[in-house]
C-alpha cells in the first residue's frame, strides 16, 4: 500500500518538481533556529514523519521536560531495541506498548536510526 | 466521519495536490525576497503553532508568519483541571515568545477576516494583507447555537457557558461551581458527534464530581448527553462507580438525554422527557469548521474541510492545508494532539513541496489521556497510516487502558497525562 501511494505521489508531483526548481536558498533568519534540525536532504523522509510522532509526549528531539523518558543522546540500537521489547510485550508499559505495535519492524528501526543520527549529528 | 476514497478518487487529491504546489510557487503569491518561499498560518493553538514550529525547524529557509490573536493561549487540554480546582488558569496558558525569538517566526496577534484563494492573500481585520505561497488553516471549531432554542452566544457568555474553548468561559464556569448551592445538579450537556475531544466532557464530569465530593455532598452531575454511547465509556464508568458512587448519573440521548431548547431564565434545559434544572448548566453545542474555513469556502456539506490525507491540502482549494479539528482527517479524533500530529506531517510535507519534492507518505499519532480522578488516569491511543480508505488507526496497535488495570496502573497513566502535557507544550510552544 505504501509503495502505490508513494508512486501515486511520484507520479503527480514530477510536473511540480520538474517547475519549481528546487530553490533553496538560506535565510537571514536561519541563524535563529538554533535546535537540531536535520534538513530534509539528510534524513530518509519516512524516518522523519514517522519519529515527528514521538516528540508530542518525549519532547521536541526527544528532549523531555516531563515524567516521559527522553531520548535525545540515546543510540540507536538501544532505542530499536526498546522499542522492539515494548512493541513484542516484553517490557512493562501503559502506553508504549499500544503505540509501538503500529509500527512495522522496519519502521522501528527507521525510527531509532532518525534519534541515534540526530544525537550523533550534535555531539561532533 | 470516515471518508471512502477509491483509488480514482485518491489519485485526483493527489494530482490536485501537486497541482497546487505548483500554483503555489507560480501564483499570484510575491514572497517577501525572491526566492524566500513565505508560509502563513492562521491559527496559534495545537495545529498551527506545531506546523509553525516545525516548518522552521525542517528547513530554516522558509519564512513563516504565525496569525493569532491572543498573546496568551489557552489549551482546552487540562482546561477541565481548572474547573476541578487542580489547576489554575495561569497554568494553561502559552505564549508565544520562544516561536518568536527561537525559531524566527513573525507573530501577528490579530484577527485573520479573510481568504483571497485565488491571489494567495490573507487579509488581516486591521487592513494589512499578507501574501503566501502555501497557508494552513488552523482554526478549530465554531459552535452552532441556533441548533438549540434558547441558546446563543451571549447566554453562552454569561450565563450557560459552554467552556469549549478554554478562556473567560472556563473561569465562568469554575466561579458558577464554586458559588453553587449545595444540593443544586451540575448539568452536562455534550453533542452529538463529530466533536472536539470526544472524551472531554466525560472528564469533566469527573472532575467536577470529585469537586462536589468535597465541597458540595448534596450535589451531583447530571449528563444530558445527544448520543446513545461515549468516548472511553466502559472506563469511566468504572471509575465513577468506584470513585464517586452515586454522584454521576448520565442519561442517553434516546432516554431524555438529548436537549433542544434552553431557558437561561429558569435555568433549565428542555429535553424529550421534560424540562431538567440545574444550579450550573453546562451547554456544549453542535460544532463545526472554524468560521473563516467556512467563509473561505474550504468546508464540504458536512460543515467540515475535505482534505488531501497526504498534505492535508484542501481539495477545494489548491495552497491552502487545513489542519486540526476543521479537517475531515478520517478515523482520527478531533483532539489536541491529533491537531498537532497533523500539523507536524503538514510541516514536512509543505517544507518538500515547496522543494520541488515528493511528501513522505503520512504517519500520525493520538493519545488522549483523561483523568478520572487526580490520582486515577485513563487513556485511549492510535497510531494512523493512510490506505485507500483514507486515514484508519492501525488495527493491532492503540487501544483503550485495560478494563482490569489495577490501581497502580491507574496512577501511573494520571501521571503520564501530566507528562504528556509538559512535553506537547513544550514541543509546540517551545
């Protein structure tokens, strides 16, 4: 299903792309925002849909100011691998374990690899 | 709500959406430098201040212009906390500043009177005109008080305020609690679905009788509700059994439940097995799209925006996305956190579109979280994919907190929903 609707998409968008250009150019005002952002030519576009989800209770990047665990800074085979045990109910959870089984195993680990890159990325 | 596509019709939202963005780099829009691409965003609460956020966050390049008019938002999550007296007003407000000064987004504190489709302009209530080359809608609801005689927007104001959308009718409410006599009945009055935060009267409910518990004993909370069944049902009332015994009584719409007339003199409701009094009358009318979606003509005949499941680009009109409790998002509810789902994989799309590149298939989340009581928290979760049949939750995933959760369980999930509203604060005012 995914792949019909990415081709769907693909197909309808040639024209745009093709018209547009593509221009991007930096702002004035790109300094401003200083928080880790990944551009789109970085990261793998599922990756990032998929892991926009989490921040809505783990924070923004994974960076928590609540009870919720934070994930920044955390690599990703220990966030695949948590998110594998939640998903396969083999780690106590309230919630996690209902969110983490709509997700494929590929999904996981697109997910996981999108945070380990991310925290990589800002510690060099 | 759910929308049937077949595969034709969804190959045409598609195409349309790519037309769009070509119209939207091609338009009438002139952005503010050459080749600045300039986004503006109607709406500063859960969907827009997300998409806001986000588009800054994904690709700094692109300019954004965040309408809202107050300087302080109010969130209807939690506003049922403060009616409880576990929160006060101040502890639902957001502002703005760190939109502005960390991430670079112009915010107008203004009134959005109009859409120009056709020329990519909004035009501001004080006169200004802002151009755009893609604009997103995110105006939550507007109420139908003519649905109900008697009601309108000034009874709603001062004396059955509805309290749907938190502000001065969330402080009226919780001052009509406290100075209610002792023996009087709180009613509930919620509508019939499609409405914002399913769960949220329910709630209410809750932590209204666990206000009366000890403050007003000889006092319940009567729900009069339009619908035969309701959001998290087997759990609330579990909970109310166990927490507030005798304290909640709530009547379907088919048994004398659904009111169609009020009279704020008398302060009662009309219903089909007569008139019910109340010490506080809480009326929360039918609702529909935000009043300047409808006035652009982005709404279908249901009342609600039709919407490309990808970009959440209106099918009506290419450029402008419609996100949060306006759209038509398939299976998923009108919360806040939907809002702000939507409005993170709108920001993503938008930011690829105005690339010249192909959105990434949608991926979307909802978790509601209600308390029961302060120490007593339950939640219902989906995640969201999008198949031929538009946006379905996926089956296998989500769901409801067990029935026979125990009481440790019960207490951590009220803990979570403090938690979770830290963090979805954090992560869309900053």
């Amino acid at each position: 299903m995914v792949k019909k609707i990415t081709s769907w998409l693909s197909v309808g968008l040639i024209s745009a792309a093709a018209l547009s250009g593509c221009e991007t150019q930096t702002s004035e005002k790109q300094g401003a925002a200083q928080q880790a952002s990944a551009s789109a030519e970085d990261v793998d576009p599922r990756g990032e849909i998929l892991a926009l989800s989490c921040a809505s209770c783990h924070g923004t990047d994974g960076k928590s100011v609540g009870i919720m665990p934070g994930f920044y800074g955390k690599s990703a085979p220990y966030l695949k691998t948590a998110l594998m045990e939640f998903k396969n109910d083999e780690r106590y959870s309230t919630v996690m374990g209902r969110h983490a089984k709509g997700y494929t195993d590929e999904e996981i680990t697109l997910i996981a690899d999108y945070f380990g890159g991310l925290s990589q990325q800002n510690s060099k | 709500m759910s929308q049937k596509f077949t595969r034709r019709d969804f190959n045409k939202l598609v195409i349309a959406g790519a037309a769009g963005s070509t119209l939207g780099v091609f338009g009438g829009a002139k952005p503010l430098f050459a080749s600045q691409k300039h986004v503006v965003v109607i709406g500063g609460g859960f969907g827009g201040a997300s998409t806001a956020k986000y588009i800054r966050k994904l690709d700094p390049s692109v300019s954004v212009t965040l309408v809202e008019p107050a300087t302080t938002f109010y969130t209807c999550p939690f506003s049922n906390w403060v009616m409880g007296g576990l929160k006060e007003m101040k502890d639902i407000g957001r502002t703005y500043d760190v939109l502005k000064s960390a991430y670079g987004i112009e915010v107008i504190h203004e009134e959005a009177a109009e859409i120009d489709a056709a020329n990519h302009t909004v035009k501001l209530k004080g006169g200004q005109e802002l151009k755009y080359d893609r604009l997103v809608v995110s105006p939550g609801i507007d109420f139908d008080y003519d649905a109900i005689e008697g009601y309108s927007e000034e009874v709603a104001n001062t004396q059955m305020p509805h309290a749907y959308k938190a502000g001065p009718q969330t402080e009226l409410l919780t001052k009509q609690l406290q100075e209610m006599k002792d023996g009087d009945n709180v009613l509930i009055c919620p509508p019939g679905n499609p409405f914002r935060c399913p769960p949220g009267p329910y709630e209410r409910a809750s932590l209204i009788a666990n206000y009366l518990k000890k403050n007003k004993p000889n006092s319940k909370v009567v729900i009069l509700d339009a619908k035969e069944k309701f959001s998290k049902q087997g759990l609330f009332t579990k909970g109310w059994e166990k927490l507030y015994p005798g304290l909640i009584e709530w009547r379907a719409g088919s048994a004398g439940g659904k009111i169609t007339a009020v009279d704020p003199a008398a302060m009662t409701v009309q219903t089909s097995a007569g008139p019910v009094k109340g010490g506080v009358v809480n009326v929360i009318p039918p609702q529909r799209a935000g009043k300047i979606a409808a006035e652009a003509g982005l709404t279908n005949e249901t009342g609600w925006c039709p919407v490309n499941p990808i970009t959440f680009e209106s099918t009506i009109h290419p450029g402008i996305h419609v996100i949060g409790d306006s759209c038509i998002a398939g299976a998923m509810p009108k919360s806040g956190f939907a809002a702000s789902s939507q409005g993170k994989v709108t920001a993503a799309s938008i930011v690829r579109l105005l690339q010249g590149k192909v959105p990434a298939p949608p991926s979307l989340v909802n978790t509601c979280y209600s308390l029961v009581g302060p120490g007593y928290g339950i939640s219902v979760a989906a995640v969201y994919k999008l198949t031929s049949d538009g946006i379905v939750s996926i089956k296998g995933a989500g769901g409801l907190t067990p029935m026979d959760a125990d009481d440790d369980q019960l207490s951590e999930e009220a803990t979570y929903a403090r938690g979770w509203y830290n963090n979805i604060s954090q992560d869309i005012w900053g």
